[in-house]
C-alpha cells in the first residue's frame, strides 16, 4: 500500500513537473535535479577579475556621472543610463528628452550598457578578420554574403547559427559603433541626446575644467593642446571605466547562481527556462544565447545578431509623425555606412536579455511596454497581425507598418517563432508566457550582494 | 644512496667544464643531446618571433617611463646607454608627421599610450603603404599612408594619427628590464617592407623571392620579379596546411635555414602555438578552430595562424597535416627512435617545446611563434598577453640545466605600420609600379636590384624596411647592452650558420650573405649574467630562483 502511495507520488511528481516526459526517459538523472529546480551541470562561472580602478578609469568614473559636458549642463552619461537600473532606461517614455533645454524627443530607446565587454566589431558574418593584416571592408563583406544559405536558428543547436554570413556585432542599435570609446561620441555630440556641441567646445571644457591635471599626467604634457585627442583620450576613459568596473558586468543574477549550482528555480522560473529553450514552444535561447561556454564563459543572453522583426510603428516617437521618416537600423538613417545594403534594411542588434525586467520600454523603437506585450507579439505576430498593426482605410491590416513595402522582405519568417501563419497554434499559450517572464525575471542582477 | 654516487663523478665532471667554460672562447662544451660542434659556447637558440611592433613603438622614451600610480613602474640603472630613439632625437614634439601638412586632420606627434590602452586598432602594414610612409626616408607620412586597419576589441582606444602613438616601461615592462639586463638592438630591421608573411621568410630563409603559386584567385600578395619570376610582397597562406585557405596558397621555392641544419644533422624546430589539432582547448574547440579569448584585448583570435609559419611554406620542411612527433624525444629529429623518418618533420606545436625541454631534449634551434592572444599584434593582441609569453617562455628556460649554454632572440616579423622615425639607406632596391613608392611611384632605391633564386636581378625586395626591436638574451649577451649595428631578419639565420654551420650560406641572393652579425650583441668571456626572472602580468623582477636542477 505504502509502495503503490509512493510510485503513485513519484509518478505524480514527474508528471506534473514542468520537464518534459521525453527528458525523464533520455536523461532521468538530469531531469530529477531539474525538477528539484537545482542546475544538473553546475559550472564555475569564468567572470572578469574584480580588481581595483586604474587610474585612467577613475576618470572615467568622473566623466561619467558630469553633466557639464552636456549643452544643457544638465545630462550626463549617467542621465540615461541609469546605473540603478542596470545603465539602462528609467521611465516608460520610448525615447528620453535631450538637447539644449532637454526638450528635444530623442530617436530610439536607451540601450542597457551592461555586458558589452565581450561586445565583438560589426562584420558581416563571424571571424572575418582571422588574424589576417588585410582588412576586407564591409562593402565586400555584404557582397560575400549575399546568396549564401543561411541555417535556421533554433535553440537545440545555437553555436550552428554562429557561422551565418549575417550581420553581427558593434554598438547602438545599429551596430555603427566598434568600441566603447567610439560610442560615447554618439550621445555626446547628438542634438537631441547630450548635444555637446562642437568638438572644439568639448575640448575646452575638458582643458579648462577638473580633469585637465590628470589627463595631461596620464596622457603627456602636450595633450591639452591637441584637442581631437584630448576628447578621444576623455571618451577612453569613459569606455575603460565600463570595461573595468564590475557594475557594468556583474554576473549576480538568480540565474547566474543558478548556474553554479548555489540556487533553486521555483516552478515557474524553471518552466520558463525549458520554454525559453525549447525549440518547439519559445525557442528563444536560438537567439539569446543562455549556456555557459565549456570553460565557465558566462552567456550574454545574445548572439549579437541583426534581426528584422517588424515590430510596430511606434507612433508616440514624434519623429513618426512624418510619414515618409522610417528607422532602418543598419541601413540608415543614423548609421550611413551601410546605406545600400538594403537587404539589411530594418534590422537591429539582438540586445541582452539580463536585466531586462528592469526595462519598461523594448525594442529599437519602444514601441511594447512590458514583457507581456513582448511576447504576445513574438507569439502571434504572424497568426493575428490585427492585435499589433493598426487598420487602413479599406480595413486591411498593415502589418510590418514601421518598414517600407519593399523591405519587408528583409523580416524574419524562418527562425521559430516567426514562422507562423494564421489559423497556426500559437508557440506559446497565456500561462506559458507568464512562465517565460517569470525565468525572464531571474537574469536581474542583484540576486546575489557580489561575487 | 648508490645511484648518488655513480652520479657523483659525473656532476663533478661537468660542474668543472661548465666552470672552465667562461675562460675558453670557443668551447667544446658538455655533451647535451642535440649538441654538436659551435663556434661559440651557445648550443641552444630559441627565436620569439613576434608580431608587429616598431621600435619606436616600445621604446620612444627609454629609458624614461612616466610611472603613474598604480602601474607598474621602471627606473633605469645608472649607465643605461643612450638609444635612438624619439626622446633622444627631438622628435617627441614638432615631429614632422604633425608638421607635413599632407597628414591633413590624422597629422599628430608621438604620443604616449597608457597601460590601459594595450589594446589598439591594428595598423596598415602593406609592402607600398611602409614605403609611401617612409616617403623617401623622412619618415612624416605615416598618418596618411599606414593608418587605422581595423577597429582591435571593444575596449580598444583609437584616435585621429593614432599610428603614432608609443607605449614605455609602464606597459611593456618586461622588455625594458631585458633591455637593462641583456642586449638589445637599435638598429635592426625587416629585410624588406611589408607584413608578416614576407617577415617570416625572411627570419629562415632571407628571401621572398620564389614564389610557386599553388592556388590562386588574388594578385595582391605577389608581383612578377621581372627576372621570370613572382615575388612576395604580402600574406598568403602555405600550400596544403589542412588549415590553410582554400582559394590562395603558396610555396617558397628556395632554401631555408631548416634544410641546412637537416644536411648536417643537428636538432631543430619550428613550434607555433595552435598547431596540434588534436588538442581541444578549454574553450571546447579543436582543430584548425583551436581560439583563445584575450582577456585584455576582448577579442577571439585562432591560436594558430597559418600565414605566420615560417618552415610550411618549403616543400622540404613543411607538415602540411599537423602529423604528431612519434615521441617527445623525436622533437627536433628528422628521424625517430627506430631510424624511421619522424612524421612531424621539425614541425610542432609550442606544447611539444615545453614537453621536449623538460625530458631533457633540448633542440639545438627553435622558433617559438604565440598562439595568437600572445603574439603582440595589434588588433587581435596586445603588449600585456605578449608580455605574459615572453616571461613564460624565459623564465622556463632559466629553469633548465642548458641554461648556460642558450641564447633566446626576440624578433619581430614586422612593424605593423607603427611610427618609426629611422631609415635605413635603401640597399635593396626594386622598380615595381605599382607596388614600390618609397622614392617616388614605381621607385625604391637607387642601382641594381638584388639577385634572386635564379642569379639575376629582381623586383619586391624593397629594404631594408622597417625598424623593429630585437633582443639576445644569454648569460651570454653583454649586460645593458644596445647595438647600434645594422641587423636584420635575416642575422638569425645568419647566427645559426656561423654558430652551427661554419659559416654556410644559402645562396641564391638571399639576405643572409648581405647582413649584419649579432655576435657583437655577446660577450663570451668574464662572468655570465645571473638569470632574470619577470612577472608574467607586471614585467618586473620577481626573487631570483637560483639552482638549475
């Protein structure tokens, strides 16, 4: 009697869990620590060095948080990245208010900065470069990629993707940027951002200001006189910083801890987890990368790929309200070395997923609000278009409405769960969404106080 | 307690040779393996060959470092001897690469890069672009012609003129302590212009001429010698290296240093980093795929490079499948144990160094290459893994019983394009247009052209090219020594055949008939130097560890 109670709770116990039947048949030792919620391969996470500031970075640190160089005097680096929220976006606005008086909208959400430390350059394609002295410019690199197939991303297998001659790596959310340093010159100098005005002007605040002893001490004597390096030396500064400090990569999130076998998943978290990297139902890990590499690399939640998802137009960006304006990642319009790639036209970076609870605007253009959205959106953008698009006059539904007619080809259909249709089942039910988001929730730092 | 005694006469035996030697200066010394008669005492040479540094790169203000706090610091010894260099030549300010206005708005002086700046974009290094900066040999148009290649990791630093940036005792530490203990050159040079392909040859074989185009889909890396054959002027991958492109591959239809030490016999190898494929790094891959991620530059860079190889591109000393040495104690043989020819054929990974060395299979010359995070380049390396290696590398021989009897030369096989502001007056010249530019288009130099393979004169040997740092390192090298002898790549080989060959010479108008000598670099009478050894992360001495058994 007391067998039968007991086969019958364990059969209970595997069958109600949220592992798949198939992995108690084919791993039943891994499925029982998955069921428990505890990690069946801990690993040792590889995490950078925590070692103390240099002296270049500590500046760093300074400029980061001095509004000063600002046109307004009122933004710093720290305005809209924010460190209390992973150097990302505070505020559910899809783009933050900039410019002289802070008035002007700005184009596109803040990006988080964390985790770009292992950020590879922009190429078309992985590893052009390859220890070889000759540079192959992008131009070359797209007309290489053109007609090559391209292997379907799927979670099962995501390091087979790796080897797609498609778009990867950089900075912003078009990826014009290769360094740190070369992306502070962004908001810096972006009207509707930092607006610092002209080079010169940065310049001389940074010759006449707190920074000019320091900077000659580290950078040599003749700097301040120089002032196109002046700036280049003060914005490496900010990069190191980033590069240096642990906040910008901390590795304290419950998954993390997970990973090394020091947490447990609860139930939804765990769900969530194998949905997320479950070909057949979310398939997300295909894209934002989840596994450990075999030495203890922690993974970044992103393949650095381009994607065109085809998200909305978001008509609260004011820039949206003329008609013909339409935001293209890396074709244009604020990236302008790519322009006549067209069949790259409305992609943009697959950014990290740590931290993006955190978040209350997605995607380039903040156009969904809260990871629900998101997700219905993966979910049914193809079976019921008519919850994200907005109507014509004649009633049909413009789908893809943020790109025009003759890029929308460019959009992921192929790569699960775009590839529906309608009258398909949906990847993922309600209740399977809230599980995502509750393991969404775990990739937050600050599970655990520090490493 | 018996096996002490019968080993007793022996050590006592050696201990009194070894202790005789510093007084002869041609020793007979003792009998290692691998050894064989030299003209001088060293029996062991092993040749750094790293990645694209000029001198004025590493060594623009020594022996003045700026030593910020919290980096590690230098201070010269008193009677460090004045090198050529940008401090001592004027040339830190009002440097005519700021001056010339055809630099437009990339025109700057020299200027210091920091610790944390150890990853940098990669420059241009092409055979013309060297020669357009050289501009004739005043050396102002580096901006202009060998600037920015690629953008180097995402904590890389770059900036306007960035090619003229140096870094000092703060960063490259290690090598400004050798400096101080050891020999170093300022006068040493590529054999030609022109990136690491050319360099490489030139160390083993002083020559680019002889070219065998085995496939081909680029002209980019060779041109016609005007004498019937194809020159080398860039990179292109050794012929059937399972690792190497598909699409364009070669091979050196001369000779090279490796062939002669196989005629008489004597123990050697090439080992580069990366080139077991049977290995599977921590990182999971394998193969030709072996990478490693630097932690300091962010980048992911294959261990092995094929187009850094120096003995793969010759028929004759090539391993074109990576085949395995039969055993550790076939390292550096042609042949194995039982007489059968080793399937490595002198080519190995740096792995099989280390193994060969400890079993007490020291061979008599070895090229050590990185694997890529270490080797120096800019881009996808850096200073501080360089530094890393190097100090493995020379710690670990100090350790070695055959310490005594070994030279290390650390080389670079080319400039990587960095600024450099002395010329050596053109003695090879080559009337190639395009390609040469240095005196004015389709111009290098002033004469005949070097004779190539075939005895007669030839185009794309342009040199010497471009200045790089070059140290021997030796009980024997002269202490705080700088050499303001003219060298080259090509004195490595140049040493070997005097050290081990008396004084052979590859022939065919290869370089290493025509240059200079590093035997000036050694003192083989008086008191050895003591060993030094380096940290690995900060370059500065750490408590010398004395015994070498």
């Amino acid at each position: 009697m007391l067998l039968g109670a007991l086969l019958l709770a364990a059969a209970g116990f595997v069958v109600f869990s949220p592992v798949p039947l198939g992995t108690w048949m084919s791993g039943p030792r891994d499925a029982l620590w998955l069921a428990l919620g505890e990690n069946p391969h801990p690993v040792k996470l590889m995490v950078p060095a925590d070692t103390p500031l240099s002296a270049v970075a500590l500046l760093g640190v300074r400029l980061f948080h001095d509004p000063s160089l600002s046109g307004s005097g009122r933004m710093s680096c720290a305005s809209c990245h924010d460190p209390t929220l992973a150097y990302g976006p505070a505020g559910s606005l899809p783009v933050v208010m900039g410019g002289l008086h802070v008035t002007t909208p700005g184009f596109r959400s803040v990006p988080s900065l964390r985790y770009l430390y292992r950020q590879p350059a922009f190429t078309i394609g992985p590893d052009v470069e390859n220890g070889n002295d000759v540079v192959v410019p992008l131009t070359q690199q797209a007309q290489a990629a053109t007609g090559h197939a391209r292997v379907l991303k799927t979670a099962l297998t995501p390091q087979a993707a790796a080897t797609n001659l498609v778009p990867q790596g950089g900075l912003f959310w078009d990826g014009r940027a290769d360094t740190l340093e070369q992306q502070v010159n962004g908001p810096l100098y972006n009207p509707a951002e930092m607006d610092g005005g002209t080079l010169q002007e940065v310049a001389r605040k940074l010759a006449t200001g707190p920074y000019a002893a320091q900077l000659q001490q580290l950078f040599g004597a003749g700097l301040l006189q120089n002032p196109g390096m002046t700036v280049d030396e003060a914005m490496f500064a900010i990069g190191r910083y980033q590069i240096e400090d642990q906040s910008f990569h901390p590795f304290t999130s419950k998954y993390d801890a997970w990973l090394e076998g020091k947490a447990r998943l609860t139930r939804m978290e765990l769900a969530g987890y194998l949905l997320f990297n479950d070909p057949a139902k979310g398939n997300c890990a295909a894209c934002h990368l989840d596994q450990p590499g075999r030495d203890g690399t922690p993974p970044l939640f992103t393949d650095h790929q381009f994607e065109a998802l085809g998200a909305p137009r978001n008509p609260a960006i004011p820039a949206n309200r003329d008609p013909n304006y339409y935001d293209l990642g890396i074709c244009g319009p604020y990236r302008i070395d790519m322009r006549a790639s067209t069949q790259y036209c409305a992609m943009f970076l697959t950014p990290t997923l740590r931290n993006v609870a955190l978040r209350r605007v997605f995607f380039h253009n903040g156009v969904f609000r809260s990871l629900e959205q998101v997700l219905d959106f993966y979910v049914d953008r193809d079976i019921h278009p008519e919850l994200f698009y907005p109507r014509d006059a004649a009633g049909r539904v413009m789908k893809y409405n943020d790109i025009p007619p003759q890029y929308r080809a460019n959009v992921d259909t192929v790569d699960a769960p775009f590839d529906r249709h309608p009258g398909d089942q949906p990847a993922l039910t309600p209740g399977e969404i809230q599980d995502v988001i509750a393991f969404l929730d775990t990739l937050t730092d600050g599970y655990t106080k520090s490493r | 307690m018996r096996t002490f005694f019968s080993k007793l006469p022996t050590f006592l035996g050696t201990a009194a040779i070894v202790s005789c030697a510093g007084s002869a200066a041609l020793a007979q010394g003792p009998s290692y393996w691998g050894s064989s008669q030299t003209a001088t005492p060293i029996k062991h040479l092993v040749v750094i060959y790293d990645e694209n540094v000029s001198f004025d790169h590493y060594f623009a203000t020594y022996p003045g470092a700026t030593n910020p706090s919290g980096e590690p610091s230098f201070r010269a010894q008193r009677g460090t001897p004045e090198v050529n260099n940008l401090a001592n030549a004027g040339l830190l300010t009002h440097n005519p690469n700021f001056t010339n206005p055809l630099n437009g708005t990339n025109a700057a002086n020299p200027f210091r890069l920091d610790r944390t700046q150890a990853a940098t974009a990669d420059q241009n290094h092409g055979y013309t672009a060297e020669q357009q900066a050289y501009d004739g040999g005043k050396a102002d148009l580096f901006p202009l012609y060998t600037g920015t290649a690629t953008a180097g990791g995402v904590g890389a630093f770059g900036t306007k003129g960035q090619v003229m940036g140096y870094y000092d005792g703060n960063t490259v530490t290690a090598l400004w302590n050798y400096a101080q203990h050891f020999a170093m050159s300022d006068d040493a040079y590529t054999d030609t212009y022109g990136p690491s392909t050319p360099g490489a040859l030139e160390a083993v074989s002083g020559q680019t001429n002889g070219v065998d185009l085995v496939v081909t889909s680029s002209s980019s890396y060779y041109i016609q010698d005007g004498a019937g054959g194809l020159n080398l002027i860039s990179d292109v991958d050794p012929a059937y290296d399972v690792c190497s492109s598909t699409t364009n591959t070669v091979q050196m239809l001369g000779r090279n240093v490796g062939d002669l030490l196989n005629a008489k016999g004597i123990s050697w190898g090439g080992f580069m980093g990366g080139f077991d494929l049977g290995i599977t790094n921590s990182n999971g891959t394998t193969g030709c795929a072996r990478t490693t991620t630097s932690a300091v530059t962010g980048v992911t860079e294959n261990d092995y490079i094929q187009h850094h190889n120096w003995f793969q591109y010759f028929k004759s000393t090539s391993n074109p499948t990576h085949a395995r040495p039969a055993s550790v104690w076939s390292v550096g043989r042609t042949y194995d144990p039982n007489g059968q020819v080793d399937p490595a054929n002198h080519e190995y990974d740096v792995d099989d160094f280390y193994a060969a060395v400890r079993a007490g299979n020291f061979p008599a010359v070895s090229f050590l290459k990185a694997p890529a995070y270490q080797d120096g380049h800019a881009g996808y390396s850096d200073p501080l893994d360089e530094q890393a290696w190097i100090t493995k590398v020379i710690n670990f021989l100090q350790r070695q019983p055959q310490w005594r009897d070994t030279a290390v030369i650390i080389a670079w096989d080319d400039s990587d394009g960095w600024y450099d502001h002395a010329f050596a007056k053109t003695t090879s010249r080559s009337f190639d247009y395009p390609a040469d530019q240095l005196n004015g288009p389709g111009v290098c130099g002033k004469g005949t052209q070097p004779l190539g393979l075939a005895g007669k004169p030839v185009n794309g040997r342009c040199g010497p090219g471009t200045r790089i740092p070059f140290f021997v390192i030796s009980p024997w090298a002269r202490s705080n020594y700088v050499s303001h002898a003219y060298i080259s790549q090509a004195s490595i080989t140049r040493f070997i055949e005097d050290n081990w060959l008396h004084g052979q010479r590859l022939g065919g108008g290869a370089f290493d008939a025509t240059t200079g000598s590093i035997m000036g670099m050694f003192d083989f009478s008086g008191r050895p130097n003591p060993p030094l050894f380096l940290d690995e992360q900060t370059g500065e001495p750490i408590h010398n560890q004395q015994g070498w058994w």
